[in-house]
C-alpha cells in the first residue's frame, strides 16, 4: 500500500468534511450560483372586505399611487363613480417604495350612514363624507 495513496484519500476525505461544514454555514443564496437574491419585497396586503350602501359598492384600492385611496362603484353596473385620496403617500427616494406603503386595513359605514370609518395599518383612524368626499381625520 502507497503512503501517497494514503495522503491523498485522507486529503480529499477531509477536503470533503470542510467543504460540507461550509455549505452548512454558507447562506442558501450564497451556494447557487446565478440565483436571484433574497427578495425584500413587502408582502401583498390583505384584501379588505368592500362596504355597499344605497347602491354604491366602495373598496379599498392597493394598487392606487398613494395606497390610502377609496374608490366608489356603481353595484349594479360595476362602473366607477370616484375615488377619493384618504391620505397621500410619502416616499423617501433613499428607500425602495414598497416598503414605505401604509395600507388600508379596514373599512366600515359609520354608524350616521353618511360616512365610511377608515384605519390604515399604522393605526390611523380616517373618515370620508360620502356626499362631500370630504376626508378628515376620526379620533386616534
């Protein structure tokens, strides 16, 4: 038996060892090569149930620029009437946008029927006069 053979056996079996004791340290993105990245994309929000009232359906609308925006549609017809920006958003451009979105979280007719109670996902409280579409902000 060589000694050379040995050497090269043990050389290769603990080359072996290291390389696994790295990949187990070594974070996933890192061991494939011409993978994305780790995305840091905020998730979707949830979706927030519309409120209807006298034949209007109103909803919050992700998608819109600001994201605190409630757009107002015909039930019958699913035309759109309005939208109305509930507060606008503020983006520093040092920051992906994505997660600098606040969105709204909750929807609800007051109880007077004339006005939709909002709340974004920071906890502040908005309410919308239906016939004005005037916004103004409700107790926080």
């Amino acid at each position: 038996m060589s000694w050379r053979w040995l050497r090269a056996a043990l050389s290769a079996s603990m080359g072996a060892v290291l390389f696994s004791i790295l990949m187990e340290c070594t974070p996933v993105s890192a061991q494939t090569p011409n993978s994305a990245p780790p995305s840091e994309k905020r998730v979707a929000p949830q979706p927030v149930a519309p409120v209807s009232h006298d034949g209007v359906r109103y909803e919050a609308v992700p998608w819109a620029e600001s994201r605190g925006t409630v757009a107002a549609f015909d039930a019958a017809s699913g035309k759109q009437l309005w939208t109305a920006v509930i507060y606008p958003g503020r983006y520093d451009p040092g920051l992906e946008r994505d997660v600098q979105d606040v969105f709204i979280t909750k929807l609800a007719l007051a109880a007077d029927g004339a006005s939709l109670e909002i709340e974004n996902e920071r906890g502040e409280r908005f309410r919308l006069d239906l016939r004005t579409r005037a916004v103004s902000r409700a107790g926080n």
